[in-house]
C-alpha cells in the first residue's frame, strides 16, 4: 500500500512509555530516548513514505511550544497548558482537511477515539512498533538479497556491513 500523501502522528511519550526498549532507556536518560524515538521514526519515515510529525508534551514547561525539523521528521512541542493529546486533535482537525489520510498512534484510548471521531485512523503503540521492526527486516533482507545476488551492479556494497550500509542510507535520504 502506497502511504507517500499520509501523514502519521505519533504521541511521543506514549510510545516512549510503551515500548520496552525506550522505556527502560527513559529510566537511565529520558533525553536519549527520545532521541532514540527520534532515530526510529524518521527510519520509518523514510521507508514508508508518510510524513510524520512526533508530538511530545509541554504542558508543565512554560512557553509558547515548538516546532522544527529533524532527520526531515517535524517535531512539536505542545504550548504551555496544552497536552500532546489536544494539539494531536488540533493537527488531526487541520490536516484532515488537506484530504490526506491521517493516522494517530498512541496507546491512549480516549486519544484513539477522539481521533477516530475526527477521521483520523487509529494506530496503537504495539502495532507501530510491529510495523517498525518488520519494515526493518524487510530492509535487511533486501539488501542480504542483493549481497549474494550473482548479477549485482555494484561491488562495494558487496564489501560494506549493514551498519555502514545503513548509515549511507540515512545520509542518501537527508538524515544526520
């Protein structure tokens, strides 16, 4: 299915919070797991072709909130007084009408549904993480196929880890 005009929304937190690996990382460093959050979802970003926005909460921090770019990912903190979960529903309401689908992931059950009542598709943290690691196999498993592929045009990468081919590949799409 070809997702290049959808947007995703993702509560940043919530994931954070919900999957095991960041959540222990959140125990040690929170700054890193969001970095971490970060790194994944502009890796999804990129192999999926949505355009995802990462909303985290600022509601106890005073100030106007924020938006910018980051790994091509645009990262929103909310303004003061605002959850994640109200400028999620303003961004649903405002990009609905650019007639594109609009999914929200978050484990959050009311934030679901208040999404879905504003026609936005509900994604929960478990089936985006799912959807992650299997985009991620998907990619290893291309790039093992043209390793022993006998025809393959080009003989470095042949010679070069994943590590660094995955590197290369963040660096061809515009990602730090």
């Amino acid at each position: 299915m070809n997702r290049r005009n959808d947007i995703l929304l993702v509560d940043g937190y919530n994931m954070i919070g919900a999957w095991p690996v960041l959540e222990k990382l959140k125990e040690i460093d929170l700054e890193e797991a969001r970095d971490k959050l970060l790194d994944m979802m502009a890796d999804y970003q990129g192999f999926s072709g949505m355009t995802v926005y990462v909303v985290f909460d600022a509601h106890q921090v005073p100030g106007l909130g924020a938006t910018y770019r980051h790994h091509k990912l645009t990262i929103v903190y909310t303004k003061e007084k605002e959850t994640a979960d109200e400028c999620i529903e303003r961004l649903v309401s405002e990009l609905m009408a650019r007639r594109r689908n609009v999914f929200v992931a978050t484990s959050d059950l009311v934030e679901q549904h208040v999404a879905f009542g504003k026609g936005a598709l509900r994604l929960s943290a478990r089936e985006l993480l799912i959807d992650i690691n299997q985009n991620r196999k998907q990619i290893e498993h291309t790039l093992r196929e043209r390793e022993s592929s006998p025809g393959k045009r080009n003989t470095l990468d042949g010679n070069l880890s994943l590590e660094v081919r995955t590197q290369l590949e963040r660096l061809r799409r515009g990602d730090k």
